[in-house]
C-alpha cells in the first residue's frame, strides 16, 4: 500500500503544472480584495515576475476572468469567473445534511425545519424537533402555499415584482405590505390559536434568499420575551449555515429600509457581550500606504476584552496595520433592534507562540464559530500555517447602541 501511494504521489508531482498553479493563486488573490489590486501589489504578494504576471493578466482579461476599469487601474475578479459555479441545487443531500448538523451542535428549544420554494409553494425538506412532549411538527414533505405562510414570505420579498406574478400569478395588495415588512425586519412571523411560526431567510451570497428556517412554537409557551430569544438563535442559525453555503456576511435583503424608530439607547455590558458572541460577520477598516481607505470582511474572536483576527497568506491588509496599527471594527445587524457596534484601538502583530494553541488553533475556533465545526485543514493548507499571522485588537473605545422599534407587523 505505501509503495502505491509514493507511485500515486511521484505521478502526481510528475504532472504538476505551475502555470495553472500561479493562475488560480492570481484569481483567489484578486477574489480576496474587492477593491482590486494594482500590478505592483500582485507583483509583490505572488512574488512572480512582471513579465509573466502582464501576460497572466492580459490572457484573463481577454476571457472575462478580470477585469480592469482604466489602464493603470487595480485589477478585480471579472464577472465570467462566477459562470464556473454551476447553481446549487438547495434540495440536495449537502443542504439537508447541514441543517441536521447544525441542529445537532446548536439545538434549539422548539421545533425547526428547513423550506425551499417550489413554484407557488413552499416545501418542507428536513425537521429538527425539539424534546417537548407537545411540540409543533414540521415534517420533510409538507407542502404550504407561499403567499400564506411565513417561509413562502421571506423567500418571496426578495422577488421583484415581475418575479412574484410569474410564480404567483395575481398578488393580493396585503401580500406586498407584508413583504415590505418582512424585509424591514429581516423575518417573517405568523400567529394563530395554536401556534407562533417564525421563519428566516438562508442566504449564500449574504443578502439573496434562497431557503429558509421555519420554527413553530404552540402558543402556551409563547411570550414576547422569549420569543426575542428564539427569534435571535434562529437567525444566529440561518448566519452558520448561510456561511457554509459560501456566504461572507448575513445581511438579508442588503441594509434595511427606513422604519418607524425611537431614539437608540447604549446597549449595556451583558447585552454588549452577548450581541459580540454571536455569529456575525465584522469589517476591519484599515489605511493603505497612499493614506486611501481599505474594508475588509473577516471572522473575529471575541477574548479576554480584546478582538482576534487572523490574516492568511497573502492577505494584504495585515501589512497595512503593521504599518500602521491604527483600525476600527464595525459589528451591526440590518433588522431590529439594529445593534451596531464601533471599535477603534490598535492592532498588535502577535506572535504564534503566544497564542496557546497556535495562530491555525485560532482559525480552528473561528471556523468552529462561524460554522458550527473546527475546519479540516488539508496538509498542503497546513504547510502554509506559517505564513498565517494573527492580530490582538484592545478596544481603546467601544460605540454600542441599538434602536428602539416599533414594529408594524403583527401578523
């Protein structure tokens, strides 16, 4: 067997192409900065040289793989490189497995099922319930009419209107009011005699709905308290899975229309505490060497009153903030209450040694929190551990508030 393996591995080797290599480094580099990056900064990360990156680059462009606004401009992914992901099929085995497997890691204290659209309906695909003698039940196979029920909404409210005649037909003017409030609230809820129905969207690019998660809670254990509590671990639920469906951030529908709201108030230390716990998404802003801004996506550890961030290889705003450590963090959800946090302090470069378990144990931890499982890293990704680097951010000052609602759905 091990004579086979250094066969399979010496054939392996013996085929390998580094022009390939450099192309998809080049377009995972590029995928990396949505603001692009200019020759000299590629030049610099993938350490090949200017000849060779300008024929690289030309070839992509004349494809569509990248692209380039002005001559001298930064280069950006092009649209054609998002053609090679075929759709995914939401109904399929990896979806359901998901949800099971988050169900499992983060159970929940009611029932909970996961829905697709299918034509003017909503179909339910899997159900986790909760151990309640009386419960509500949400089994793989039911079929509910979408413009009634609270899964059918928050897929619906991201359709133009085109898009809802074609799979409804003739729309009712109360289904567009609920719509447009759903999408304010980024949830949908239904009351009845018997039970209280919750649902939020999945989304795999951030923002688009494509599946959702449905909760049911019988009316004798509703109160409002403890259904801000539900409401909250569901959509912390829906963040988990929309970003092992690719997502970066869990904003659905983008940012949130304009509501009815009072003044905000600061949140308090706990509430603080919790909200930095959960699932969400942080942008790191930071200063190029030209003094021009630079936003970043990433995941963040919230320890000991201070953030952890880990740059990989590559990632080109880990040289800014050693160049100057000086960046702000900003936390915030686009459905009510709205909390939002700033941060401003300093970031400092730390060592892998002081980390207890290494800068991949922190990317472990994160992916564990943001997925639901510590990552298995691959021994080639292992290998480049070392070029990882990890970030302390102390707050020097900490802006939390959230605002006070008033919601205007009561269905």
């Amino acid at each position: 067997m091990n004579t086979n393996n250094r066969k399979v591995h010496r054939k392996s080797q013996s085929q390998w192409v580094p022009a390939a290599e450099r192309t998809l480094h080049l377009l995972a580099l590029l995928a990396s900065a949505p603001q692009g990056m200019t020759a000299s900064e590629i030049v610099a990360a993938l350490r090949i040289p200017r000849s060779a990156l300008f024929a690289l680059l030309n070839t992509l462009k004349t494809l569509g793989y990248v692209e380039q606004a002005e001559p001298r401009q930064p280069y950006c992914i092009g649209q054609r490189i998002y053609a090679l992901q075929p759709p995914r099929p939401l109904g399929s085995n990896s979806l359901i497995l998901t949800f099971h497997e988050e169900s499992a890691s983060h159970p929940l204290d009611e029932t909970v099922a996961l829905s697709m659209l299918s034509g003017a309906e909503v179909l339910t695909l899997a159900e986790a319930a909760c151990p309640h003698a009386v419960r509500s039940v949400l089994s793989p196979g039911q079929r509910s009419q979408a413009a009634e029920h609270p899964a059918g909404w928050v897929m619906l409210a991201s359709l133009p209107e085109a898009g809802l005649r074609h799979r409804l037909g003739a729309i009712p003017k109360a289904l567009h009011t609920t719509l447009r409030d759903v999408r304010a609230q980024g949830a949908a809820r239904m009351h009845n005699e018997e039970q209280i129905t919750l649902a939020v969207p999945l989304c795999p690019n951030g923002s688009q709905p494509e599946a959702a998660l449905v909760m049911g809670i019988p009316t004798f254990r509703w109160s409002p308290q403890r259904g801000d509590g539900l409401l909250l671990r569901l959509r912390e639920m829906a963040a988990r899975i929309s970003y092992r469906m690719g997502a970066l951030k869990y904003q659905p529908y983008g940012l949130a229309p304009a509501q009815r709201m009072g003044p905000s108030v600061a949140m308090s230390p706990n509430e603080l505490d919790t909200f930095l716990e959960g699932p969400w998404a942080a942008r790191l802003a930071c200063l190029r060497p030209d003094g021009s801004p630079h936003v970043v996506p990433m995941w963040y550890e919230w320890r000991d009153e201070a953030f952890l961030v880990a740059a990989w290889q590559g990632s080109l705003w880990a040289d800014f903030v050693v160049q100057n450590p000086a960046v702000a963090l900003t936390i915030d959800e686009p459905w009510p209450p709205m909390r939002r946090v700033l941060i401003r302090g300093q970031a400092q470069a730390l060592p892998p040694e002081v980390l207890s378990d290494g800068v991949r144990g922190l990317y472990q931890r994160l992916s564990a929190r943001y997925l639901g499982a510590p990552a298995q890293i691959s021994l080639p990704y292992a290998e480049a551990c070392s070029e990882w680097r990890a970030f302390r951010i102390p707050p020097d000052q900490i802006i939390a508030r959230q605002e006070q609602m008033e919601p205007d759905y009561e269905r």
